[in-house]
C-alpha cells in the first residue's frame, strides 16, 4: 500500500547544519545541533537525540551552504514522530515558506 503524498512543494535530500530549539517530551527545554534529511518549502525532516511530540513549537536554524556564516531561521510545528534505534526521526512544517535570514 502506497501512502498519500500530501507535499505541495517539491522535497530535496541534503545533508545541511541544523541547530534546534525547543521543549523535549519531558519538558525540558533543549538547543541541540545536526543535520538535515530533507527540505521542502514548506518543511524539513531531520533526527534528535531527544523526543519532542507532536504539536510541539520548535525554532529551526539551518546552515547555508552558499554563503559564509548564513542561516535560515524558521518556527515550525512537529507534524510526525518516527522511533529510529538511537534517535527520533523529525517531520515538521514551517510557519511561512519565507525564513529569516541571520548570522548565528
């Protein structure tokens, strides 16, 4: 059985620096770095060490890798959760398709 694609826009494999913030699921608030998996328009998935729900508010800075020490930075909201082995698989939606754009 194949699922539904429900992404409007158009998905991208990367390996990009991330930085998240946010409250874990023991409601301990966290500022934790990686990478990501995948980027659209609209969102991003990414793994952390620690589990956030769904619902959750997070705050996403993502590496640039065209230019020297620039970061996209977006709020988002934890649409899915995936249990990996040793981490927990992200799927979030950003606010708007338009980040901010700063220096980290």
């Amino acid at each position: 059985m194949r699922l539904l694609e429900r992404r409007r826009g158009q998905r991208f494999e990367v390996e990009w620096n991330v930085t998240v913030k946010g409250i874990d699921g023991t409601g301990a608030a966290f500022d934790e770095e990686g990478a990501l998996e995948n980027l659209s328009s609209g969102g991003a998935f990414l793994y952390l060490t620690r589990r956030v729900n769904v619902g959750d508010r997070l705050s996403v800075w993502i590496k640039v890798p065209f230019k020297k020490e620039n970061w996209m930075k977006y709020s988002a909201e934890v649409i899915r959760v995936e249990k990996a082995p040793s981490n927990f698989g992200v799927a979030m939606k950003f606010d708007t398709a338009r980040p901010k754009f700063a220096a980290r």
